[in-house]
C-alpha cells in the first residue's frame, strides 16, 4: 500500500497532538507487556513516554523505556512528527503511578487495577466529565486534534472492554509472541464481573474492567468542536467502544499497517463492527535501515503514544515519506 490508506478530505489550520497517559497494575503481570525492560518497570514507561513527547527528551531517570530486545518506545516517533511539523505536544496525565517531571494536564486519576480482584477504575465517571472539560478548552485552540495514548498493558484492558460490551475482539500485544492465553484468562475473570451487573453502561464496564486513558480519552472526544482523530490500535477501538455505548459520534481512528496486520488481532472486522472509521499508515520501517525500528515490521511495538496518528499528520502536512523517515532517522539516532 501507499504511505497512507488515503488521504482524507479534512480542512485545518491549527492542528494540535496530545497523548493521554496512564497505568494498569496489569502491566507488571508477568509476560502481558513489552513495553519495558521488566515488568515492574513497565509502570515507568508511560510517564517517560511523557517526558520525551513533551521535552524532547529524557533527563528525569537513567533509563529510557525500551522493550527486553532494546526495541524503542513509539513515543521517540511522536516527538520526530511534531518537531518536523512545528508543533508542541501536550501530555494528559490519566492516571500515573510516578508523577511526572514536566508540564501536563492532570485530571487526578490513579493507576488502573487488577480487574480479575476489583474495580479497575473506579473513578471511571468522574474521568469521563474531567475529559470532557479538557476537550472543550482544547477546541479553542486547534481545528484538528490528533490524540494518542500509552498504557502499557492497555492492550489487555481493551479486550477485557470489548469483551464485555459485546465485541467478539482480539487485540494486539507489544510482544512479538502474543500472551493470547494469558490475556484470556484476565479477560474469563474480568467478564465474571462484568456479569454480575445486569446491564452495566459504558462507563460502568470501564470503572470494572478498563483503565484510566479510556474514560479521559472518550470525555476530550465528546466535546472537542473541531476534527479529532483517535491515534491508536485497538486500545483506541475499545474508546470508540465505550463511545458508541454512550450514544456518542465516533471519531476516526488511525493506526500502522502492524497493527492491521497483526494476525492475532481483529483490529478491522472489530473496527467494522464497532463502524468506526480507520486510516492505515504503512511506516515501511523494513526498509528505512535502522534494525531497532525494523522489528516493528516483525511484530514487536507495533504502536503506541501516539505513533501512527504522528506519522499520518506527517503526511497530512505535506511532508514527503523521505522527509519524515529522515527526521525520524535523526531523532532516533540522538535519542540512543
């Protein structure tokens, strides 16, 4: 395919890109994330991701988050797009479990839990209306708000989402060998919860079984006046999930041929279903001549902070595929 699936008919002026980011204790199970050296260190990865989509870099902690391979976080793309097309990101802080260093937005949210023990987020409401008042301040500053997230683990919580609203999904992993058996265990746990409410809303499944990026992402979105595109795999469907269970419109989402692909995933039947809109972007990393951003194409990372939504803005501003495999080049090269 091209460098993107198409090239949507969409008016802006004052684009703006944003990462909602947050934890899930479900992250540290064993084997569920790539993103991070261990598991434990999993829990650093989303407010580092922070760090380096904001300033450009990391000089809160010794380590950079990178998977057990040293395959580089996606949030190392995201800061490349928004240098090359002039733009300041920002960081929404759902739900963190290490406060962060830099300026963020703080809807005052906590690390997601267990499912399969409890509630996972049980201010899952009040994460929803938080949202909605970001993206009502957001809309008067930019006509196209590109928003992506990072939760390591999240792949996990979006399953344990879409399961439980109706969806017959699966989601894709950083791993390359996916923890499908491990992911269907949480997920048999978390539907036995789910269950017990006769007809739980949207919401309600979030506050069960989700994680805070969800119900944040999905408030910014019901009330954003301009263009919003969801910058994600499937954690973004299970928003546009929670979404369409909440009566809402449902933005369009945009995501790497690596996720599409993903053949332990149903990232477009899932989308169909759901009838969200999705945009592709094939980053052609296999040939860009770095071997940590090739493994993308072997299926480790796959996406993530914001990373396919970055590289389609890339795009959508008018910058050649060489132009942006050149500044992605550069900026991974400075990072290391």
């Amino acid at each position: 395919m091209d460098y993107l699936s198409e090239y949507p008919d969409i008016t802006f002026t004052r684009p703006m890109i944003g990462v909602v980011i947050g934890n899930t204790i479900v992250s540290t199970i064993p084997g569920i994330s790539a993103a991070g050296p261990t598991p434990e260190l999993t829990l650093a990865t989303s407010v580092l991701d922070g760090e380096i989509i904001v300033n450009g870099k990391i000089t809160s902690a010794p380590v950079i988050p990178v998977s057990p391979t040293g395959c580089a976080t996606p949030a190392t793309l995201t800061r490349a797009m928004a240098e090359l097309c002039g733009l300041q990101p920002f960081v929404v802080n759902a739900g963190l479990a290490m406060p962060p260093s830099y300026a963020s937005f703080d809807v005052y949210g906590t690390p997601g839990q267990d499912p399969r023990t409890g509630d996972a987020v049980p201010d899952a409401h009040a994460l929803y209306e938080r949202g909605r008042r970001i993206g009502t301040y957001l809309s008067q500053y930019s006509d196209l708000l590109v928003l992506g997230e990072s939760v390591p683990g999240g792949t996990t919580t979006a399953l344990c989402v879409l399961r439980s609203l109706g969806y017959d999904a699966f989601v894709s992993s950083s791993h390359i060998d996916h923890p499908a058996t491990l992911k269907e265990e949480i997920v048999a746990a978390a539907l036995a919860r789910t269950r017990q409410d006769e007809a739980p809303g949207a919401l309600d499944v979030v506050r069960v079984c989700g994680d805070p990026m969800m119900p944040v992402v999905a408030g910014i979105a019901a009330t954003y006046a301009g263009t919003i595109v969801l910058a994600g795999g499937t954690q973004m469907l299970a928003v546009a999930a929670v979404m369409k269970g909440l009566d809402l419109p449902l933005p369009p989402v945009v995501t790497t041929t690596y996720v599409q692909n993903d053949a332990n995933a149903t990232f477009s039947r899932t989308a169909e279903e759901i009838g969200v809109t999705t945009w592709i972007v094939d980053p052609d990393f296999g040939n860009i001549g770095h071997d940590g951003l090739a493994r993308y194409c072997a299926g480790e990372v796959k996406e993530g902070a914001g990373a396919g939504g970055a590289l389609w803005l890339g795009a959508m501003m008018g910058h050649s595929k060489e132009a942006i495999w050149e500044k992605i080049l550069d900026f991974v090269k400075d990072y290391r």
